[in-house]
C-alpha cells in the first residue's frame, strides 16, 4: 500500500471551502501572544485553534481531516500542522 498516497486521501476528504477571517488577524494576535512571553513563541493563535476544534467537533471528523481543512483553507502561505499538532 501506498501510505503516503492514503495519508494525502484521508486529508483531502477534511478540505471544505469556507472562507476564514481568522487568517486576517493571525500575525497581530501571534505579536499579541508572545509579548513578554518567556521560551519558544507561539506558532499558531488561539482562534485558529479553537477554530479547528470547533470544526473538528461540529462535523465528527477524524484528525487527518481536520488538517485538511488547516491545509486547503487556511494556511495555504503559513506552517502547516500535521495531525499530530492538531491532536
């Protein structure tokens, strides 16, 4: 099998076309977060967070799928978190 192949399947089947106003505001709430923060910064906001738990809730998905939905329609110029991080 083909395991890279199925792993891009299973994200694929989380993309959905929704347009996010979260990514407007992402670096000046990024700037906002790690202000005095001591250690390693921040990479992702609180509301892009909370937006994928959200979704990830309110549709049952899985978490390939939920990186999917991170992948196609938000962060397409930003880092993109693998399941792991979205765990």
């Amino acid at each position: 099998m083909n395991w890279p192949s199925y792993n891009r399947s299973l994200v694929r089947r989380g993309e959905i076309l929704i347009g996010f106003d979260v990514v407007n505001n992402w670096d000046a709430e990024l700037k906002e977060m790690n202000k005095d923060k001591v250690g390693e910064p921040f990479s992702y906001p609180n509301t892009f967070l909370l937006l994928l738990g959200y979704a990830k809730a309110y549709f049952h998905l899985p978490y390939r799928q939920t990186e999917g939905i991170a992948q196609e329609d938000i962060l397409k110029e930003k880092y993109l978190p693998s399941q792991i991080t979205v765990q």
